[in-house]
C-alpha cells in the first residue's frame, strides 16, 4: 500500500463506522463502462459494477449527457411538494414496460431496500392483513422491515433482537438446495396448519433469481403456481427484481421467463445507471391502496437520478442490451467450462443463474463448499487487477456482476487471468 492510500486508509478507520464492511481496499479514482482505475493509477476490469448497479457501465455517455443537461437546469424538488416532469418520464415509462397485468402505477424511491419497505406498506393496506412468506436465502435489504424478510442471521440480523412482522420464511425451491417446488407448498401449507392461517397472510416476496444467495433461480412452475397461490387466498404477490431487473437475465426482468405477472415489482440497482434511485411498479388498485401523503420522501425520485434513469432506457432500447446480455451467458458458460479442464480446474463447481446473471461455485477435493478458496481466488485476483464479488449461503460462489456493455476480449482477459490463478490458489488453500 502507497502513501495515497495509506492516508485514506488512516482517514477511512478514523472517520467510518467499523459496521460497514469492505470487500476489497481499493479507493476508487475513476471508471469507464468495465474498467477503473484505483488512486495510485491501477487498472482492474470490474465484475463486481456496484453490486449489480452499473448495468450498462460506468459512466455511459448517454447517461451523463442526461445528467449534465439536467444539473443545468435544477437539481432537486420533492415531488410530494413540486412537481417535475423527469419523474413522470420515469413512471410512464415503468407503466409501459414492467409485466403488470392491466394499467400500473409507480412510486420512485432512493434505494431498493426503501422500494421494498413501501411495497410492504401497500400489501397492508389492501389487504388488511399484516403477515409475509418470504424465503430461506433471500435478501431483501438491511432496513428493519426488510431484515425481517432477508433469509440469513449473519452478519444482518445480529444482535438486532426481535423484527418487525409477523414473517414466515420457507425453503427457497431450485436445483442447488435440492427443494423441489412440491417441497415448498408443502412448507407453505405446514405454516397455515401450525402458525398462521392464510387469511392472515398479506404477501409473499421473492426474488425470481436470488443475488445475495448467490444466483439461485427458482423454476418457472413454481413462479406460477406461487400466482395462482396468490390469487385464490387473495395475497399480493411482490417480486424482487432489484438485482435481477433491467436486463441482466436476458429479459428486461427475470419473473419474464415464467411468463407471469407479480403484483408489485420492486426495482433498484440498474434502473439510476449509477444514481440513487429505485421504484416500485404494481396493478392500479393495489398502488392506490393508500391514500394521498401515505407514500412519498425528501429525495425520492430526484431530477437528476430520474434524468439518469431516462438515459438507461434509452441505452436498453436502442443498444440491444438483452441480445447482449444473452450473448454474455453463452461467453460465461464457455469460459467457466474451460476453467474446469486447467489446472486447478477441480475446484470449480457448479454454474449458477440465467442470462448474464451467472454464478460459479469454488468447492474443495470433495466437492464440498470452499470459501476459502473464494477467498484467496479475490485476494489473487484483485492483485493482478480483477475485481470479484462473492455471495451464496458459504460464501463459496463468484457471481458475475460485469455491466452488460463488457466488451467480449474484456471477459475473455478477466477468465484468462482466472484460469492462470487456479493453482495459485490451489498452493494457497490445499
């Protein structure tokens, strides 16, 4: 470590509560769409992109020139107090492409964790009831509501005692937890016989293709039995599409591929091209189910972030984004299969995901999770200038996590370099 970031570092534990954990130690200077460049000028190709944010890159010039043109104008109004037009765009344009069965309405907020707290609101409020299903492995936010519904103790709900809910959490049905979709209705059913009735149930969120769970997607039979599940015990059915969404399966939004409609969909990540925003898109009559002031904030849906957000639209539409993303996870499954004949290629497990949103685990001699290995596979990698992002229940899966606007010889040098780092890690962790 440099003197540069050897100050930042010093300033950084002097100033930054300890509670915010840092995957790896590079203070970032700038970045274009795949690459950055850290303070001391060392170029990484990035597969982390914000934890799923930077979909179309860093800095996309269509974005910034969105951005700039409305900083020049104004850059703030609450739109509960002012109106502005950047934040109908948005809308209208969320109306016309999110699968909602029937005419939709949208409420823009900063953050995913915010989208699903107010999502949460309005399945109260139409239904009456106050339960929620949600599922082992999901992670729905770090908000006290949203806690509540995240599958996992470690490190979010530690020590936090009891959370809001009532919530019930069931097995999350896919290949890689060997629960099959028969499996989790029978959960289900097993709620309503010990726990709660399902007139007691106001929704059940999920995440069509889990992120933090590291890409585990559940089958579309059981996306579509869950909505005709919904709909005969009169629940609200809200998908989680906040790292899943605006492109990164090969469809504009991962519940797409059960060819079904949720009641509220709820967005982040992807949509602001960088900018805080997030939104929640559902049937009229549920996005209605509060009255006038029950939903709104300071800087939800600000001008800027909504300009930005316009500039992503216009990129997926007119940059053939989904063609790309479906290019990319033929590219990933190549590459990753090609890992498992190098050396070291053993520790390569299975593949994860759909579309670009792919995933490989790291397992030991007997096939077993190897978080370590994951471990000294980052280490190694961020060293020689590629950044990773781990995620699943051990803490053994790399999910992949490039804008979809990477350059093919960009991921063909970021999957070379894996390939030579095997038996490093190899020597590293026996």
């Amino acid at each position: 470590m440099t003197e540069i970031s050897a100050t930042l570092q010093t300033r950084h534990k002097a100033s930054v509560s300890s509670a915010i954990k840092n995957l790896h130690p590079v203070y970032l200077d700038r970045a274009e769409n795949a690459e950055i460049w850290d303070v001391e000028g060392k170029r990484y190709i990035d597969f982390v992109g914000g934890i799923g944010v930077l979909t179309i890159g860093h800095r996309h010039p269509v974005v910034m020139a969105k951005v700039a043109a409305q900083m020049a104008r104004f850059t703030h109004s609450c739109f509960n107090a002012l109106l502005h037009e950047p934040y109908v765009a948005v809308t209208e344009w969320l109306a016309k492409n999110c699968p909602i069965e029937g005419p939709a309405k949208s409420m823009l907020t900063n953050s995913g964790a915010e989208a699903m707290e107010n999502a949460l609101k309005l399945a109260r409020a139409f239904t009456g009831r106050t339960g929620v299903i949600a599922f082992d492995g999901g992670f729905h936010g770090r908000t006290l509501a949203t806690l509540a519904l995240t599958g996992k103790v470690t490190p979010y709900k530690t020590g936090l005692g009891p959370l809001p809910g009532p919530v019930h959490h069931v097995p999350y049905p896919c290949v890689e937890t060997d629960v099959s979709v028969d499996d989790a209705f029978a959960a289900m059913d097993r709620i309503f016989a010990i726990v709660a009735g399902p007139e007691t149930i106001g929704a059940v969120v999920i995440e069509p293709v889990q992120g933090e769970g590291g890409f585990r997607a559940c089958p579309p039979e059981f996306l579509q039995r869950l909505r005709a599940f919904c709909d005969r015990h009169g629940m609200v059915l809200i998908a989680d599409e906040i790292q899943s969404g605006f492109g990164r399966t090969g469809k504009l939004f991962a519940i797409e591929h059960a060819g079904m409609c949720p009641d509220i969909l709820v967005m982040g990540k992807g949509i602001g091209g960088g900018f805080p925003l997030a939104a929640i898109t559902g049937a009229e009559d549920v996005m209605s189910a509060m009255g006038p002031g029950g939903l709104g904030g300071t800087y939800s849906g600000n001008p800027v972030a909504c300009a930005a957000a316009t500039g992503v639209f216009e990129v997926l539409e007119n940059e053939n984004i989904l063609a790309r993303a479906n290019e990319l996870d033929t590219q990933y499954g190549r590459h990753i299969e090609n890992l498992r004949g190098l050396a070291g290629g053993q520790m390569i497990g299975g593949m994860r995901g759909i579309g670009a949103m792919r995933a490989f685990e790291l397992v030991d001699d007997a096939g077993y999770p190897a978080p370590k290995r994951l471990q000294a596979l980052l280490q190694l990698a961020r060293e020689s200038g590629l950044l990773l992002m781990p995620s699943g229940e051990h803490a053994n899966v790399v999910r992949l996590l490039a804008p979809l606007t990477i350059s093919a010889d960009l991921v063909d040098e970021a999957f070379a370099l894996i390939g030579r780092l095997l038996p490093e890690v190899e020597k590293i962790v026996a």
